[in-house]
C-alpha cells in the first residue's frame, strides 16, 4: 500500500497531497483585485514553487482543472498559461466558469503532477 504525505497540512486542506508517484495540490489563486493576468501569474508562481518544494515542476503536469470566474477572461488568462506551460508538455485540462471563494478572485487552479 503506498503511504500518503501531507505537506502544510491546515484544518481544512493541505497545500501539496502525495500518494505514489503523483503529487496533488490545493487550488492556487492569486491577490484579489489584481488583473487576471497577474492572478494568473501568482498562481502559476505558486504552483512553481510547490511542485519545486518535492522535487517536481510544469513539465511533470498531469492534469490542470481552471475556474474562472467569468469566461471572458479566458483568453487574457491563457495569454499567460501559454508562456508558462513548456512545449510539448500541455497537461490534461479543464476550464470552467464557477463562483470562487470571494467575489475578488478571478481564477483559480488545481493541479495533479508527477513525481519525476
């Protein structure tokens, strides 16, 4: 049975999940009332910095849900995921529109990765 590792574990959630060799993070979102270009790079940046935390980075993506919570940003938010995913390396992805957490976030992001 392969044992699972919590990593910045809270009473609600843990940032980075481990089981095996896929990693699972909490939904990333950037700082409320900035655009959703830069809510999207705050986003990405944290994802950067969890996956590098075990050993993992965007090219070990397996798997991206994305909520926006208005589609008419999703072309100015794929502006920036489009730099930030290297060639050859797209995970499998969803992107929806949902209510988030508060009325001030525009995106948010789930992923699931690879251990290398």
């Amino acid at each position: 049975m392969s044992e699972i590792t919590r990593l910045h574990t809270g009473q609600r959630s843990s940032k980075i999940v481990m089981h095996g060799d896929t990693i699972y993070l909490t939904g990333q979102v950037g700082t409320a009332g900035e655009s959703i270009q830069q809510q999207t790079r705050e986003c990405l940046e944290k994802i950067d910095g969890l996956l590098a935390e075990v050993g993992s980075d965007n090219t070990r993506l397996l798997q991206v849900t994305i909520w926006l919570a208005d589609m008419q940003d999703f072309a100015a938010m794929n502006e920036v995921w489009n730099a930030w995913v290297p060639e050859g390396h797209s995970p499998a992805r969803a992107c929806g529109e949902s209510r988030l957490a508060r009325p001030e976030l525009l995106v948010e992001f789930i992923v699931t990765a690879a251990k290398p």
